[in-house]
C-alpha cells in the first residue's frame, strides 16, 4: 500500500530546500509502504510539501506517479487507493473533451477542474 506524508508550514518561515528535504526525509521511512517509486511537491509560497511512496499495481506507467499535478497546474493530488467508477469517469470526461493520461489519478484531477468535485 502506498504511503503519504507532508507538512505545512502556517508560518511561511521554511525556504523551499528545507521543505522539501523535510518531505523527502519523511517519504523515505514510508520506502517499505511504495517501494516502486518515490517523489515530492513543494509548494513555498504556502509552505507546504507533499511526498508519496508508491506500490504500482493498477497502472504501471509513469503517468500514475504520485503527487500528481493537474494539467492546468492547480490542482495536486496523492491518495492511497483505487477509483472504483474509472469506466464512468472516463465516459464523462471524454464527452467534456478533457484530456487525460494514465488510468484514475489523472481522471480524479480532470474532474475536480471540470466539474468542481
């Protein structure tokens, strides 16, 4: 199963190396959750990172590493599980002409920017 860890720093007082080393510190004890693949989102200007550890099951590709950032750059995402409606999603999105890439993730994202939820 994956494994997820982030920080946020309300202050704003971290630099962007500091708050992703902190993130990278904190994903690398997850390494045995994900063992496949591992990566950081820094976002500074809010103090905030995000790490993901990944365990590939579903969608082997590249186009399913984690955080995943929306195609419009808004949005990031990193969760731990399995859309179950993916044939449902992908209908609706292909009929609001959204682009997508890989199999749930990249959906979910699409989604939230289209549709709001």
């Amino acid at each position: 199963m994956c494994g997820i860890a982030g920080v946020w720093d309300r202050c704003q007082k971290s630099s962007p190396g500091a708050l992703a080393g902190v993130a990278e510190a904190m994903t690398k004890t997850l390494r045995h959750r994900g063992p496949n693949e591992g990566a950081i989102f820094t976002d500074a200007e809010v103090g905030f990172a995000l790490g993901h550890r990944r365990l590939s099951i579903v969608d082997l590709s590249p186009a399913g590493a984690q955080p995943m950032t929306s195609s419009c750059g808004r949005f990031v995402i990193s969760y731990n599980g399995e859309i179950y409606n993916t044939v449902e999603l992908r209908a609706q999105l292909e009929a609001a002409d959204v682009d997508f890439a890989g199999i749930a993730t990249p959906r979910s994202l699409s989604r939230v920017r289209r549709f709001g939820a």
